[in-house]
C-alpha cells in the first residue's frame, strides 16, 4: 500500500489487493511477472478477503505460473481442478501429513498436565479420565480441609511448571485483545530473565523508539511493552502499534521473550515457531458470534509449536478455565477433525464490476462462470453434455404411444396426486388430525409403485394399521405409516414379478409380511408414505389394527375369515369391501364408486381456509382428468397399458433432459440475476450507459478501492468535500474507513456535523435504490454499517497537528486501532485524489494531495523495523 521499496526488484512482496489493483489497471509490471507465490491460500476461505484471491487467480495473465502454500486445505484435489481448468494448465500437487517436528497435546487442568493426542496421533482417553479423577480428588480433599483447588495464580503456576520441564519460549494464544493484557498481568511477579538479557531488551527497544518524537516514547503502551519485555514477557495483538508490535516479534525471536501473549493473527502471518503453544479456551467470536474453534483453525495456531532442529517433538497444552474438563467428543474433533473445506466467497462488487466492464478481453458473466463458486457445475458439464446427447438420441428411437392421449393424460393425473400429496401432508401437521382422519381402520386407495408396479396405473384398496411416532413423523424415511394393503388381480406373469419385488422389500425393511388368500388374493402389510395414498375414504373397518400386526401364525399361509385369525379377518373385510365398492358406477381416477372420498368440511371437519382451497383444486384437476376418458377408453387393457408404459418412458426422458439444459444454462446461476440487478443500479446511478459502457461517474467509481466506491463517488459530484476545509475532509473521509463502534461520541464542529449528515442521508439513499432493484438489504441498516463516526474528532484533531498521545485520550479505541484507521484514510485520500484528476479538479486533486500529507507523520508511519 503506502510502503514502496525497490518496486524494480526481481522479487516483490506485496498483498493480493495491491496485485489486484494493479491486474485492473494493466500495469506494466504485470507483463514481467513469470511466477506468483499465494501464501497461506486457505485464506481464500476468508469472508471479506477470500473473494479477493479468487479475483487474482482468475485474472492472473496465462503466463503466469503459480505457487501456492498451506498447512490446512482438506480438498486439495478440488481446488487443484478449479485452479487448472480456470488457467487451462496442469496444477501438480505436493504434499504430506507427516510432520518434521511431530506434537504432544495435553490439557492444564488442576495444576497438572494431562496427555491426550501423542506424537502419532494417538488419542488417549485416559487422560480425560485422569483429569476427572484428579478433580474428584481435590473435590474431597478441599471439603475435608476447608480449602478451595482452584486459586488466581493457575497461570504462574502452568509457566512455573513448563519452565521446569525446559519447555519454554511459550505462546499463549487468546481470542481477545483485553484478554491478552489481563493475562499479562497475572505473570506480574514472574521475572523470566537475567541481567545481560534485560540490557539487551532494554538496548533494543531503545534504540527501536528513537525514530518516534521524544513525546510519543513516553506513551503507556510503549512503556508497557518495555516493562513487560525485561521479565521476559510479550503481548502481541491487533490493538498494539505496528512498531512495537515488531519490537515483540524481533525480541521472541531472539529469544529475550519467553512467554508471548497473542491473538489468532500471531499464527498467520508471523513465521516464528515456539516450544510450546497453549490454547486459553477453544472458543472464539468470529465477528458474528461465538463459537468453538475449527479443526483448522486449531492446527494453523497449534503448528507454531516444535521448531525444526532445536525440539523432538512440540507441546500444545489446552488451558482448561475453571479446570472443567472439556467434553471428550468435542476435542477429539477438534484435536483429529478434517480440516475446514476450502469454499468460494467469492461475491459481486460494484467496484469489481465497474472494473470488468471496462475489460476487453473478459466479460462480467464469464467471469462469474470462471469463479471457484461454478467449480462444480463446471466440472459437471462435459459429462452432462454427453448424457443430454444420449438422452436426446434415446427419446428420438423411443417408439411413440399409439395413444396420443397417453402423455397428457399421465401429466394431468400427476397434478392431482400433487394436489392429493399436499393435502394429506396438511392432515398429518395436525397430531389430532391425523389420528381422526388416519386412525387405524381407514380404507384408503394407494398406489405403491415399488412393492406393486401394476398399481401406477390401478390403484388398490388398503386400510390404516398404525401410524407411528407422532403425525410429523408418520412419513419419514421409509415411513412408519403401515397399511394392509390387496394386490390387484393380476396374470401369472405379472404375479411371479411382483413377488421378486416384495422379496427384495422384505429383505429391506420396506414390507412386514404378506400373504395369499385360500382363494389365490395376495396382500401385504406395507409402510407407506403422503405420496402413496390417492384418496382417503369414509368407510371405516372394525379390525383388531395392533393384532394384524403382530407375527402369528396363519393358516393356509394367511387364509382368512374363521374369526381365530387377525390378518385374515382384516384381509376378508377389504375384500368384501372392495366387492361392494365395484358394483355399478364408472371408474375415475383413483375410485371405486362404493369407496365415497371424505369432504374436508363435512366429514374431516377441517375449517382452515387454505386446505379447503387446496381440496378445491384437486377436485377440478380431477374433473378434468375425469373428462378424459381415459378409464372408458375402448383399447384392450394390454393396448392400453402399453400405450401408457410408453408414455411414461418418454416423459421421464423428456424431464431428464430439462433437468440437464436447466443445468447447462445461464439461468442456473443465481449470481448472474444478481449481475442484473446490480448493472441496474449502476445504469440509474448514471455510472454505466445503456450498452453497459462505463461512464465518468463510473470511471471515477474505479479509482476508489478503500472504501465504499458508491457513496465516495457521491460525495463527489455533490461536491460536499469542496465545502471541508482539510481537517475536515481527512474526518468525514474516516466515517467510510473506521469500521469499529464506541461508546465515545464524538465533538464535532458545525461544518463537520453537517456533512456528517449529508453522508448519512447519500449513504440511505443507496441503500434505498439497492432494495428498489431487487438487492436483500435493509436500507437503515446499509447506511449504519456504512457510516462509524466513532474516530472523526480523533482524525480531525490529528490532520489539526495535535500530538498522538493527545488523541488517543479522545477515544476508548486501542492505539492500534487508531493507526490502522489513519493508514487505511491516507489511502482513501489518495483514490479521492485520483477520481479528481479523473474528472479533472484541479482544485479537489490539490486538496486531497494536501490532506495526504496532513495525516502522514510521526508515529503512525513510522518506518518498519524489517526494512529500515
């Protein structure tokens, strides 16, 4: 960013937002880049930056070659396949999961250390046992003596004890920056060096504070951090200043500090290895929420442990609060898990878009295609091309019905068991409902395609044993739904078929037991689920339901009537029932004329509205079903069950190869509706023309990269900045930066609380016309995340000159915090600087060059103690 040294180096160290900057605006040094090396590209898995490494690889030229380096990537593969098909190149992939210095895990739990993960990756449950034991002991022990086992000084003591064992330096990682300080005072009365190491720190920190102000060296974090050194003690975190930070690092690295305090960040991007890690908890807040700490994440922090040809084997120690110990399911997952998959965050900007729409070579819509997000369907579609061929070929040689009828009969019929589906889905939310309308003893007709294939087109007679769980569970899975259910009259041949299919049904669960009638009637006793039931009936059959379902034997392999038999009498009731239902009438759909269907109003008693609706549909998809004729029709029953298998066949092909062009087109991905909406916006907003050209707004639009390009660029041709005298243009510039909330408001002048107001008023008319075009946000809420006036008193008193130690008491942010603000403003002032030459304003391009330099002195840029 602000930091430039030797740019013409062969070998340039810079981060993925300064590269992609640079890939926008085609700059020449891209043509002489052979190799990229990605660091750490499980960072692609970051939510606010993960999208910015994907925009890197995609738009890397093809001559670019590429590294990329990680401890914790589970679908190496996965990734490997995106990255070669989006730059059309081989992607080799080395790796190993041996480490070269293997880890020892442990829990502190009662003054003591408990091993749980050995050096082979072992996981030894004794050690919780142990640790359970050992609190159980000191339990009694501190009743009989009236003494509790817990004390205040559990950190000096696990330091004390690790010191013993040799296993210091030690870092102590903990999920809070105010955490890390308050730790650090536990150890106050530990002194971890000797004289000639406290002159060294004291030489060193010296010497590294000398190139801030005399007023600045005197600032309580400084003094701290050269108190805290001496004894041998670090903390390192976000809220620190850069430059101390880097006095911490250098000084453990040399080791003159022997216990670090720090934050997750230390793991990241610091490349300094320890004895020992230890864990204060395994919960985090991950800026949403808390939660507990991913397998991933544990091992990325746990890796710093073991220094490579100083240690055997590293120690990672999990701090146990309050010593419970942790649930042994919970860590070993956490200790063995599978490390978290790698994922697209990949999302649409308008600063991404504005930038695509003024590349030649790329298109916005191929490059949301590229994304690792389209990974999938990408890698899907050659083979989905292939069976959309085949599958069209197929339907083409498919002999057609003889019946033209056939297809729009069978799809009128499916709206009404989807209908009939919904319906009986309705009953069974109701627990009372359902044992009323679908208690035992309910004739229903069902169609049971896998037990009974006959039955798609003829539906059978079946009455309810049980439906059990509750009424939310009757259809899950396989169903416990059970019915005893007739088979239809059938040829031989069809008989020896549908007895391979109960075989197979029975073997899996699906069918209990079944039966032939001394008569030669099969049936069964099935599961069923809301799909197969056709219509529910009024008749109710007086059968002992709980008997018929208990095994017994029966005679003649379930005869019936006889009264000493459940299964056959139920069986003998159906039947007869069924006989009467035949008599006179025409057939429809689903009926038997003696079977007469349930109203929802006068039978169910059901008084909701939209069930009643529903009933109502089904009813005239019915009576259109009915109008056909098909029931009546005069073709042979063979004829006419081969005019429907045909039918149906072709049906299927022809849903297949919907399913798959749905998936080979554009309309499958959501993003690219998403594109619209967001070229919509622009085009209102006048930064994009109605050729989708990229206008002067627009244009002025791609130049601002630190904040939010939209309401920037708003500002601007409102000239609310030409109103803001420098101080005040670096403050109201820092509402867009800062991204934090306090509890300190702050003091503004009359100029300034103006044109606070007028940035929050632009920033809620955007928010307007992004949930006008069809974007999920609430507009209130876009423009409070958009606007944090929380550090504009403490920029504006800095651009005035005032010292930093001053401005710090302004707020209740961290020093560091306020450094990062200042550096991240100073590059929001040099974007508004370039959009003035954009537009070409002298005036504004002067002003914001002014207020560059306004911001950019004493300690906040002072120079890193790596390259200076």
């Amino acid at each position: 960013g602000d930091v430039s040294i030797n740019p013409d180096g062969t070998c340039l160290i810079l981060t993925t937002e300064i590269l992609r900057s640079m890939l926008y605006r085609g700059a020449d040094l891209i043509r002489d880049i052979e190799w990229v090396i990605f660091d750490e590209v499980h960072y692609i898995n970051d939510r606010e930056r993960g999208v910015v490494w994907e925009e890197v690889i995609m738009m890397l030229p093809d001559h670019v070659s590429i590294v990329m380096l990680s401890a914790t990537v589970p679908n190496t593969f996965e990734f490997a396949d995106w990255v070669g098909r989006t730059k059309k190149k081989p992607v080799y992939v080395v790796s190993t999961y041996k480490r070269p210095v293997p880890l020892q895990h442990y829990l502190w739990c009662h003054n003591k250390m408990f091993k749980i993960l050995d050096a082979d990756g072992n996981f030894r449950t004794e050690g919780f046992r142990q640790a359970r034991l050992e609190g159980k002991k000191l339990e009694r022990d501190s009743k009989k003596h009236g003494q509790s086992g817990a004390g205040r000084g559990r950190w000096f003591k696990l330091v004390q004890y690790l010191m013993k064992l040799s296993l210091l330096p030690l870092v102590v990682f903990s999920f809070s920056k105010k955490l890390c300080e308050e730790l650090s005072y536990t150890l106050s009365g530990l002194d971890l060096n000797d004289h000639k190491d406290k002159g060294l720190v004291y030489g060193f920190v010296d010497r590294s504070v000398k190139r801030l102000q005399e007023v600045d060296r005197r600032l309580p974090q400084v003094r701290r951090v050269r108190s805290l050194a001496a004894r041998g003690i670090g903390v390192h975190h976000a809220g620190m200043l850069p430059l101390l930070k880097e006095v911490v690092e250098m000084l453990f690295s040399r080791g003159l500090i022997k216990v670090l305090f720090a934050t997750e960040t230390f793991a990241m991007g610091v490349n300094m290895p320890t004895r020992t890690v230890v864990f204060n908890g395994t919960r985090k807040h991950d800026g949403t929420q808390f939660r507990d700490l991913l397998p991933s994440e544990y091992t990325q922090m746990a890796g710093r442990a073991g220094r490579r040809g100083l240690d055997s084997f590293g120690v990672v120690v999990v701090f146990c609060r309050n010593d419970e110990v942790p649930a042994e399911n919970g860590a070993r997952q956490l200790l063995t898990g599978k490390a978290t998959r790698l994922q697209s965050r990949f999302r649409l900007t308008f600063n991404m878009l504005l930038n695509l729409l003024r590349q030649e070579d790329l298109t916005v819509r191929d490059f949301v295609r590229r994304s690792f997000a389209e990974a999938p369907a990408r890698r899907a579609a050659p083979r989905q091309r292939l069976a959309l061929a085949s599958a069209s070929e197929y339907l083409e040689a498919l002999p057609l019905a003889a019946c033209q009828g056939a297809k729009e009969y069978l799809a009128a019929r499916e709206r009404v068991e989807s209908f009939m589906q919904k319906e009986v889905s309705a009953i069974l939310r109701s627990q009372a409902l359902a044992s009323r309308i679908l208690g035992p003893g309910r004739v229903i007709i069902c169609s049971l395609p896998l037990l009974l294939p006959e039955t798609r087109d003829i539906p059978v007679p079946a009455v309810v044993l049980r439906t059990g769980g509750g009424a939310r569970e009757a259809f899950r899975g396989g169903g416990s739904m059970y019915i005893l259910v007739l088979h239809p009259e059938i040829s031989p041949k069809d008989a020896k078929n549908t007895k391979k299919q109960t075989e197979s049904l029975l073997s899996e669960g699906g069918v209990l037991r079944q039966g032939v009638t001394k008569l030669g009637r099969s049936w069964s006793i099935a599961a069923a689920r809301a799909e197969h039931i056709i219509r529910i009936c009024k008749q109710r059959l007086r059968i002992e339901a709980e008997s018929v379902m208990k095994p017994h034997r029966s005679r003649s392999g379930g005869g019936w009537g006889g009264g000493g038999d459940p299964v056959g009498d139920a069986v003998a009731l159906l039947i007869n029932a069924e006989k009467k239902a035949k008599k006179g009438g025409s057939k429809v759909w689903g009926g038997y004329p003696g079977f007469v269907e349930m109203h929802p109003q006068k039978d169910m008693k059901i008084k909701d509205l939209s069930f009643i609706e529903l009933h109502r549909a089904r009813r005239h998809a019915q009576a259109s079903l009915n109008d056909m004729g098909c029931f009546g029709c005069n073709c042979e029953s063979s004829s006419r069950k081969t005019n429907l298998e045909k039918a149906r066949a072709a049906m299927a092909l022809e849903r297949r190869i919907s399913r798959l062009k749905s998936a080979l087109s554009d309309d499958r991905v959501a993003m690219l509706g998403e594109l619209d909406q967001r070229v919509a916006i622009l085009q209102a907003l006048d930064y994009v023309g109605p050729t989708r050209e990229v206008l002067l707004k627009g244009r002025v639009a791609c130049e601002i990269g630190t904040c939010d390009c939209l309401i920037v660029t708003e500002l601007i041709f409102e000239n609310v900045l030409d109103d803001l005298d420098g101080p005040e243009a670096v403050a109201l510039l820092s509402a867009l930066v800062f991204k934090r909330r306090t509890d300190v408001e702050p003091q503004l002048n009359g100029p300034l609380t103006r044109a606070l107001k007028r940035l929050n008023e632009v920033a809620l008319a955007i928010g307007n016309l992004l949930l006008k075009n069809g974007l999920d946000v609430i507009p209130q809420q876009f423009a409070r995340d958009s606007v944090h006036d929380g550090l504009m008193q403490v920029t504006y008193e800095w651009a005035k000159g005032t010292p930093f130690y001053q401005i710090c008491e302004l707020t209740d942010q961290p020093e560091g915090s306020i450094v990062r603000c200042i550096l991240h403003l100073h590059g929001a002032l040099k974007d508004v600087r370039n959009a003035a030459r954009v537009i070409g304003d002298p005036k504004l391009y002067q002003s914001m060059e002014a207020c560059a330099e306004l911001i950019k002195r004493d300690i906040v840029f002072a120079a890193s103690l790596y390259v200076a």
